[in-house]
C-alpha cells in the first residue's frame, strides 16, 4: 500500500494511526534515505503513544527505551544505521529489550531486517515532488487491524 504524506499534519495522522494499533510484540521498520523522514515519524509515533517531551535520536546510543506511565505500552525506539553487522543487534541485547515491548526500528537492515515476522509493519519513506509517501508491507498480524479505514 502507497500512503502519500504531503505535509507534516499527513505524518502525524500516519503516526497516530500506527500508534493506536500498536501491540506488545511488534515492529515498525522504518526505512528510507538519510532525511526521509523515518525520525519524523518515529517521533509522531511516541507522542501518539503518550510520551511528552523530547525525544532525542537514538543514532548515537542505538537503543532509547521509554516505559509506561509516560507511554500506554513498553517501546524500543533504535536506529541501527551505525551498525556494521547484524550481529551486532544481538551484541547489544536487543532480543532482550524487546520483551514485552514493542520496536520502531530505524534502518531494521543493517540489523538484519524484521519483515520476515507476522508482527512486523515495514515501512518505506520516500521522498516526493509533493512531500514524502510510505509505501507498507504489513505482517499477517496487522493485516486484522483496519489501519487503511
């Protein structure tokens, strides 16, 4: 599915959209070129959730956590662009901060790539002479969740 995203007001709907499908367990892999947008939405996607306040880039720490009360579910938010090998998410723990908790991963390649899960909702942002469009695979388990209506 193609979703155009002309302007900023576009993102954010996106954003809360995803946020309010969001379970326990799944991922958003948010792909596309430096200065697609992929932190842009990231970060609609946490305020949807509930979180208040900033919400730095997690391109130099790679992982940054944000738990319940200040969001409605455990989140992991990481941007995996420095990442030389995908083994180097297994380094870090990442298997481990995911429990329980739902993943927006930026740059989900350099990591290995997570479309090959049922709960995994890719994302691809492009951008366009009229803003940015995501073009989304979703894993079996969103296909149930109406996030087109």
């Amino acid at each position: 599915m193609i979703i155009n995203l002309p302007d900023l007001a576009a993102s954010e709907a996106f954003a809360i959209r995803i946020a309010e499908a969001l379970r326990a367990g799944d991922v958003v892999a948010l792909s596309g070129g430096l200065g697609a947008g992929k932190t842009t939405l990231a970060r609609g996607i946490i305020a949807a959730l509930g979180h208040d306040g900033e919400v730095p880039s997690p391109s130099f720490a790679i992982i940054e956590l944000y738990d319940p009360p200040a969001v409605r579910l455990p989140l992991v938010h990481a941007d995996f662009y420095r990442l030389e090998d995908p083994a180097e998410a297994d380094e870090i723990g990442l298997d481990d901060y995911r429990q329980g908790a739902a993943l927006l991963a930026e740059w989900p390649e350099h990591a290995g790539g997570f479309a090959h899960e049922a709960a995994c909702l890719s994302i691809l942002l492009e951008s366009t002479e009229n803003g940015r469009r995501a073009i989304v695979t979703a894993g079996s388990d969103w296909l149930e969740r109406n996030l087109w209506t």
